[in-house]
C-alpha cells in the first residue's frame, strides 16, 4: 500500500476530535438511528442545526436560512410507485396545499410544508408505506434504474430485485443511517439503450457482456461534475449485492470525514488512487474481481409512446420542468387505478404510465419540452440564484423540443441538474460583468454523456437573462445547419474541436452581426477572417470582451433595479 493510502486512512482513525466537521461530530455524539425517535416530541419552531441535520436522515427538510420552510423527500425503489400510495400522496399534497417537484433521482420532494403540520404530513405518508428515510443526508439514496426496466424491448437484465436486496440492506439499518462519510449515489443499468446517462453516480453498474454472459461492468466516483471511472471489474448479476456490501463497509470505513468539500468518494479515489481503492475493497470482497467486458450502452431516442416488450406501451406524461400540481398528481393516479396500469418516476423528472394497450391516452399534460432537467431552483432552494422553474421560459423551447436536446438547468454550480453532463449545460448566476448587475447563465457544451466518455467543457462564462434565448437559438442554428443526427454527435465532431476562445469570438460576432455565416471548416483563423473580417484572431480574449458588451447593453428593468440594491455575491 502507497504512503498515499496510509495518509487517507490514518485520517479517519484519528482521535483528534476536533479535526471533524460539525456532522461528524454529531455522528459521534448520537447514532442519528437512534434519534429517530425523538422526532415526535420535537418543537419545529424551535429547531437547533443539530435537528435540522438529523432529520435529513428521515427525509424532513429545513434550513435556518428560510427556517419556517419544511419539505418532505420521498424515495422510491428503482422509481415505481405503487399506484395507491400515489393516490395517497395526492390526497395529502391536496390536503395541505403542496408543490409537487419530481427529483432527478427519480425521487419527489413535496414543498410548501410549515412547523405545525410537518410532523402530521410526515406520520400520514409513514402509514401509507412511503419511504421518506435516507432521502437526504450521508446516505445511499435512491437507487436508480433504467426506465424501462424489466419492460423494454431494450432491458436484459432486469435491475429492480438487485436494488430492492440493496434497499433492503441499507435502509433502516443503525449501522448506516446517516453515517457515511457523505451521500452515495448508485445507478444500475440493465438495459442496452436507455435515456439516461448513470456516469454522475457515485458507482454505475452498466450493463455488459463477457465470454457470453451479460452481468455488469462498474464504474466508481461519478459526481453531479465529474464522470464515474472505469474499475476494470465485471460482476455477474448474482454477484452485484455482495460487491454493494463490501462498497459500503470499505467506503464507511476508510472514507474522508475532515472537510465537507471532500468526503464525496470521489476525493477518496483522488487521495489514494482508483487502485489502491480496489486493492482495499477487494479483501473486504473476499474474492479476486474478473477484469471488465464490452459495455453495451446505446442512446435512445426521446418519445412520448414506448411499444415495450410485451407489446403495450408506454406513455411519458410531462411535468411542467420537474412540477406537477396535486391535481395533476390525482388525475394520474385516478387514471392508472380505473385503467390498472403501473407508474413509474423517471430520472428525467417525468411520469411514465405503463401497460397501455395503445398509442392512446385521455391524460393530457400541459408541457411541451420533456428534455430540460430542471434543479429545483430559488423557490425551493437556498442556494439557488435563479428561479429556475420560471426561468426556463427563456430558453428556445421550441427548438430544445424539436431538435431533442438534453438540457441540464443548475440553479448553482452544485449542478444538481447535472448540467455538466447533458448536451447544453446552464448555470444560473448573477453578476455585474460589464454591466449592470443582472441574472447571468454559464453555458457548457460539448458533453459526451452517453459514454462516459467526456464531461462538457464551460464555454461561456456570463450570459445575461435578456440575451440567453437568441444567443442559445444560435448554438442550435449551427447544430441544424450541421448534418450530425443528434447534438452530443455534432458536439463530438464539431463543436469540440474548436478551442473555447474561438467558440466565444464566433457566436459572440454571429449575435452582433446577425450574419448567417456557419462552421463549415475547422481552421479557426481563416472562418474569423472570412466571415468576420475586422475580429483580430490574434487578440481572441480582447475581441471577446469587446464583442460581450453588447449582451449587456440594455436599460435597466424594474426587477434588476430591485436586484441591484439587494445584490448578493459576484460570480463571473
Ligand atoms: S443546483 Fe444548487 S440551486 Fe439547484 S437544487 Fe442543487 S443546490 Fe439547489
């Protein structure tokens, strides 16, 4: 074992209390299992930080930025719903008046909650069997699957009994409630083509094949902003749990607990190595690993019907950009008792409606777009800048739609839409760049999410709200122009083959100009000097700056008065 690994270790076996973050001292202080129990007697008026973190553990959430403010986040197994809790579920945000938001790990989360009626809301969705536990906090949450799992025409391996042995294991369980280093996140695919990317999940099992036989390849510390690893390990489906128990054990043991920035297993395999990782987790394991086979991962393409494997189908009901209204809520589940069909929860925050017998359903939603995974923004979140929800409506809907793009909306560079991971990535700051202090969009693209294969690269830093549209319509004028199927293809093939700078002068001087110039060669000096002659190639960084000024120059409206007064924090 490295020096590395030693140092890693010994860090975690310390005495020295005091080099602990506050959460782990409260680990220390009381097994949060054991604290379940107190929660009925709390005063949630009065809750101490210590509270707020311990009931995350249970799925209740509070923050002493917006105190009077209580969510419930509700986990469901590989995303299916049994269709009674979801009537129940309706009735209870009906009853209390509820926002609805359908989380990316096919999880929902239920707003609009307040101290006198957190607990009986809490208690009501606890007799009807929802699990709420380990929703939040140093936990393994939701695990997520494939869509189509055990349905499509698509899966081989169905993945929901490996995740119900998993849940099973890990919820409730004293030794694991809340406290793991920090939360893990597992994905586990059996399908060969699926809509969803695993590669943020802190492990992904992919599917794969190996000397004919199908089982899974793993891929370790994938985050909201950075791509899962290949283990070079392949496991056979009835191999999948045991390796889940010896992740767990290995990761609780020897993961770091000083600095909440870096205890994600991510950093682990940063400070000792992928190797000797595995090289700890395979004592735990008790047996030798089989190197890796072919992943078998294929892009789907976004449609509302799904013929499955049975021959009936699917429908993707939309959420309004991850909401839906109790109404909606009790329409769906009104329509799936009378019809008997099953619902599942996508991690694509849409509803899918199961077994239809054809292309035909009276549920009609009101929303267009299914490709924008939206974080739950300013409404919901405190750390969020933007309104994200509201704010989607100044993005090309038409064409995002069109065109099937994946948009990835974060309202901070938490990036809980995974926006590094989708084909246009969008982050929702603030800032007074070059102008008055306005709502401004980092824009990433170039994604090659499917695979694995590469993160998006941040192209531009600071788009203002008012210009974000016309200058996205833009980036997905060239993608029409160009003659590639999908855009994480006319990501690979053109877009990443320019450097950053030049992207930025090119749409910059195509936003100013209003030229219907294209890339149509990948010499960067020569489309600058053909198309926009008086640019200086040679000074990329003083034409960008020059050029940027006209996003910003506009007249101040009412709203970003009121923001300039009561402006926050710089991000550029
Ligand atoms: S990305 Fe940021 S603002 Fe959005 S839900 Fe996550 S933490 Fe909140």
């Amino acid at each position: 074992m490295s020096h590395n690994t030693h140092t890693a270790v010994e860090l975690n076996t310390k005495e020295d209390f005091e080099n602990y973050n506050f959460r782990e001292k409260l680990k220390r202080a009381q097994r949060p299992y054991d604290y379940y129990k107190e929660i009925k007697d709390l005063d949630f008026e009065q809750l101490a930080d210590s509270d707020r973190f311990f009931l995350q553990d249970f799925g209740i959430y509070n923050n002493s930025l917006d105190d009077e403010a209580f969510m419930l986040r509700l986990r469901f197994n590989a995303g299916r719903v049994e269709k009674e809790q979801l009537k129940e579920i309706a009735q209870i945000t009906k009853e209390y008046a509820l926002d609805i938001v359908l989380t990316a790990r096919a999880g929902m989360q239920l707003h609009g909650l307040e101290a006198h009626n957190i607990l009986e809301a809490y208690e009501k969705l606890k007799a009807s069997n929802v699990v709420t536990w380990q929703s939040f906090g140093d936990n393994v949450r939701n695990i997520t699957t494939d869509i189509f799992d055990g349905i499509g025409k698509q899966n081989i391996i169905e993945a929901r009994p490996i995740i119900q042995q998993m849940h099973k294991f890990i919820l409730k369980n004293p030794d694991y409630v809340g406290l793991l280093p920090r939360r893990i996140s597992i994905g586990i695919c059996g399908s060969k083509k699926s809509g969803t990317s695993f590669f943020a999940s802190d492990v992904y099992f992919a599917l794969a094949e190996k000397d004919n036989t199908y089982g899974f390849n793993v891929y370790l510390g994938g985050k909201n902003t950075e791509l899962a690893q290949d283990a070079n390990i392949f496991l056979e489906k009835h191999e999948v749990f045991g390796f889940f128990k010896a992740f767990i054990e290995v990761f609780n043991k020897h993961g770091l607990r000083l600095d909440r920035e870096r205890n994600r297993l991510f950093h682990l395999l940063e400070e000792i190595g992928l190797q000797n990782f595995l090289d700890i987790l395979k004592i735990q394991y008790k047996k030798e690993f089989t190197s890796k086979g072919e992943t078998l991962i294929e892009k789907i393409e976004f449609e509302d019907f799904n013929e499955l494997k049975d021959g009936t189908y699917s429908f993707c009901y939309h959420s309004k950009f991850a909401r839906l209204t109790p109404k909606e809520l009790e329409n769906i589940s009104n329509y799936v008792i009378e019809n008997n069909l099953e619902v599942r929860l996508g991690t694509d925050q849409q509803v899918y409606i199961i077994g239809l017998k054809d292309k035909n359903i009276a549920l009609k939603h009101d929303n267009e777009n299914r490709t924008i995974v939206a974080c739950a923004g300013s409404e919901y979140c405190p750390y969020a800048y933007w309104s994200i929800k509201d704010e989607v409506q100044f993005l090309p809907l038409d064409k995002i739609q069109k065109n099937k793009i994946l948009i990835g909306f974060s309202g901070c560079l938490r990036g809980c839409a995974k926006h590094e991971h989708s084909d246009i990535g969008l982050v929702g700051l603030k800032s007074n760049y070059l102008g008055n202090r306005e709502k401004t969009a980092r824009v990433y693209l170039g994604a090659q999410y499917t695979h694995g294969k590469a993160l998006a690269r941040r192209v531009f830093n600071t788009i203002p709200l008012h210009s974000l549209k016309e200058f996205l319509t833009l980036i997905i004028n060239e993608y029409e122009y160009s003659s590639y199927n999908t855009f994480e293809e006319f990501s690979n093939s053109v877009l990443n083959r320019y450097s950053i700078e030049f992207l930025n002068v090119w749409f910059l001087a195509k936003f100013k100009t209003k030229k219907e110039v294209y890339l149509n060669d990948f010499d960067e000096e020569k489309l600058i000097e053909d198309n926009f002659g008086d640019i200086k190639y040679s000074n990329m960084q003083e034409s960008i700056k020059e050029l940027s000024k006209q996003l910003w120059a506009y007249k101040q409206s009412e709203e970003d008065k009121k923001l300039n007064e009561t402006f926050i924090m710089d991000h550029i």
